[in-house]
C-alpha cells in the first residue's frame, strides 16, 4: 500500500531564509510526487511534481523539489522565503500510472514565514 | 481561477435538510473527485467519476450520494448528515487516469465549507 508522511505539522521561518517542508514517501511501483499548497478557505493548489527526469524539480512561486530514491523522500525547498508563502503545504504519491492508482496525500505542514 | 468551480462555497444546514454541492469545471477533464477535508485530519477521498462512471467508492455513508450527469458535472447530494460531516469538501478535476493523456495532477475547486446543526 502507498503512504505518505509530513513529518513536521509547522516550520516556522524568517523571511528571507531558506525553507525546507519535508516529505517521505512508501509505493511499490515508480512514484509519481506532487506538492500542493493551500492558502486560508480556499482548494488545494498545484505547486509541481516528479514523474520522470532530473530529481530536481522547479514550480511555481519560486518552490523546487529534489526526488531522492534511496531515502524515499520528496523534499519542498525554497532558497528565500517570503511571508506570502505562509499557507498549509501538501505532499502527494501516486503509485503509477495506471487507471486504478490513485492519489494519497500527506498530513499537511503549516508553513508559517516571519517578518 | 483554477477552472474547477464548486457552489455553494458555504453551506449551512441541519441534520433533516437536502442539500446539494455542485461542481463544474472548465477543463476538458474526464475524471473527477470528491475529497473530505476535516480540521486536523488528511484529505479523505470519497469519490472518483472517470468518463462519468463510478469507480471509486471509499466507504463513504449513503447519507452522502454522488452524481455525475456528464463529464463536466458532479455534484454531491447531502440528506441527513449529522454534526461530523462539517468540513470542506473539494473537487477537483483531471485527465484520464492511465491514458496517454494523464499528466498525472489533479486541478482542485475552492471548496464548500458544510457545517451541519
């Protein structure tokens, strides 16, 4: 069975620092990974995703993952936050590609940026 | 604008009422979703509409039941629910899972906030 698991329920940074939102993942076929931000009472977003490629991954607003094998993990990173980046973050597997597999989410990880 | 919209955005009702959620999207998908969205709690997935056939069920009560007429279209019709259904229900959208056309993503409306007297 597929899982996914958001250790962390909230990082807290200052604006213009790194952040790292952690992910890791368990499928038994090729992942298929998804991050996916939330901002207060509206649906979830689409940010970017792995299927196939380069491990790292560029998105939207600046966000990038990097898809590592061997620690089963799906890291979302961001070289300077802003304090608009502060919203709920989702992870995302899907084991495959076929009809029957479908999307599992994570927990979610409040990510909170200070001024 | 994701091209998924969901109406009514809130919803209040009590136990004895029925209600509907409606979901419409703009995107050419063929599958779509219903997802529970409950303070503290992962994304629950109730349902899965591709080419506008049922193909996913999961254990969802029948005080919750699903439509979808055609393609573009889904709603969720609501009768008496009880106090533990509040939450955020959001649909969303995709291309045909395991088709060439998949590209994987799902594409989420805003959601209706349900809250139940």
């Amino acid at each position: 069975a597929q899982s996914v698991a958001q250790p962390e329920d909230q990082v807290n940074v200052a604006e213009g620092n790194p952040l790292t939102v952690k992910c890791t993942y368990s499928v038994s076929g090729n992942p298929y990974l998804f991050w996916y931000v939330q901002y207060p009472n509206r649906g979830l977003q689409f940010l970017l995703k792995y299927i196939t490629g380069d491990n790292l991954v560029k998105g939207s607003y600046g966000f990038e993952a990097e898809f590592n094998k061997s620690q089963t993990s799906f890291h979302l990173k961001k070289p300077s936050a802003l304090v608009s980046d502060s919203a709920l973050y989702f992870c995302a597997v899907r084991d495959g590609r076929s009809s029957a597999s479908k999307i599992i989410f994570g927990s979610g990880t409040r990510l909170s940026i200070r001024p | 604008e994701t091209g998924v919209t969901q109406t009514p955005r809130h919803l209040v009702m009590g136990m004895t009422n029925k209600k509907s959620l409606k979901c419409e999207q703009h995107l050419g998908h063929n599958a779509m979703y219903w997802y529970k969205q409950s303070a503290k709690k992962p994304l629950e997935l109730m349902f899965v509409y591709s080419l506008e056939e049922r193909v996913e069920n999961n254990s969802v009560p029948s005080r919750f039941s699903p439509e979808c007429p055609n393609s573009s279209h889904l709603f969720l019709h609501l009768h008496t629910l009880q106090p533990e259904d509040s939450a955020l229900y959001l649909c969303a959208s995709s291309r045909e899972p395991g088709t060439h056309k998949d590209t994987g993503e799902l594409f989420f409306g805003e959601g209706s906030r349900l809250t139940v007297l």
